[in-house]
C-alpha cells in the first residue's frame, strides 16, 4: 500500500505507462485502457473503485507518476497493488474503517496468484472452531507454526498472525464473508508436530453463484 492520505494522478500514471510500451502496440493498449479502466461494483462491491490495467510491469513504471502530487486530480486513502485475496482483502477493510480505496490490477481479470491456490485459510483458535466445539490453545498454535518454520520464523511477525488472525476472521465474516470449516482436513504434521491439529484450523468460504456477481462474473478469474 502506498502513503496514506497521498494524493494520484490516475490517469496521468496510465498514460504514462503506455508512453513506455513498444510503438508497435501503443494503438492496441489505449484502446485496451480506454475500455477497461475505471469500473465501479455498484451492486456486488460498491466500496470499490478498479482500475484494471493491461499486461506489462505497471508497478515499476507507475512510480514516477503516483509520487507526483502536483498532478493528482482524485484522492484515494489507500492504493492497493494486486487482486488476489489480500489485495481485495485490504481495500474491503479500509472502505469499513471509512476510508476511500483504489486497487489496480494489470490483468484483464480480478482473482490474482490466489486463483492458482486452493485458497485455504488457516486459523488457530478460530470462532468457527469454538462453535464447534473444537479445542484449541493459543500456546499449541505458537508451538505448531514454531515446528513448521523450521528455525527460520520471524517471531514478532509469528505471535502477530497467531493473535490477529481470528480477529480478522470474525471481522470478515461480519462483513457479510461467509466461512466454513474444511472437513477432514488436518493440520498438515497431524500427529508428528507438537501443538497440531486433527481439525478446526483449516477454512475456505462458501462457494457462491457466478451470476451473483453480475456483470463481473467475465472479469473474474475462475
């Protein structure tokens, strides 16, 4: 995320991308733009405005013009890089704090590397858990991440995740995000690492319809 309260010239920092690209598609790519790039989600998301630029290594060109204030023309709270769970994740957040939110994608569709996964979530100590009467303790989850970081944990980020992860959950899930237990899916070293799990960690959310998302169902990564 770039600085709060920053002022960005949008505009300015695509055109100044394409200046970048090969003459050869300099016609393709802002007829490409000019199709694609403010979209507001109305009816499924309306706290977000994206813009969705095409292929090619936005970030680094769009630095120089992001930086310059004096040709900002919107005002955005917070800037967010990238459509995959955290880049959507963050600007959800940020618009329920009441904060104004932006993300820019250089796909042509939303979803990120997280289409790619399984996109399970894994939280110790969960609300989902406690409701099912699955036990958990904050020490065996300290001890199990411990186990699986092989020495190489960053602790003060480690004891964060365990303590503000199931804070973040419930604040999604009050957000209207529905999440659901994964059946018979342990903790990975079920059985071999101290402080695991045979069930109550490992989340994903409901699956929904695609024609709940209206018009974005195609811009969508599936």
């Amino acid at each position: 995320m770039l600085p709060h309260r920053a002022s960005y010239q949008v505009a300015a920092a695509i055109e100044l991308w394409i200046r970048k690209l090969d003459a050869d598609r300099l016609q393709e790519q802002r007829a490409r733009v000019g199709e694609c790039a403010a979209h507001e989600l109305e009816h499924t998301r309306p706290w977000l405005t994206l813009i969705v630029l095409p292929q090619g290594p936005a970030l680094t060109l769009l630095r120089p013009a992001i930086h310059s204030a004096a040709m900002a023309a919107e005002r955005f709270d917070v800037i967010v890089l990238g459509s995959g769970i955290a880049g959507l994740s963050a600007p959800h957040a940020a618009a329920r704090m009441g904060l104004r939110p932006l993300v820019l994608e250089k796909a042509e569709r939303i979803g990120g590397i997280t289409v790619h996964s399984y996109g399970i979530i894994w939280v110790g100590c969960n609300h989902l858990a406690q409701a099912c009467g699955l036990a958990d303790d904050r020490d065996d989850v300290i001890s199990y991440m411990r186990f699986i970081g092989g020495g190489q944990i960053a602790e003060d980020k480690m004891l964060a995740f365990v303590d503000r992860a199931p804070e973040a959950l419930r604040f999604f899930a009050q957000c209207g995000i529905a999440f659901r237990l994964i059946g018979g899916l342990p903790d990975h070293y079920f059985g071999t690492a101290p402080g695991s799990r045979g069930a109550g960690r490992s989340l994903e959310t409901e699956l929904i319809a695609g024609n709940e998302l209206g018009p974005w169902r195609q811009r969508v990564l599936v």
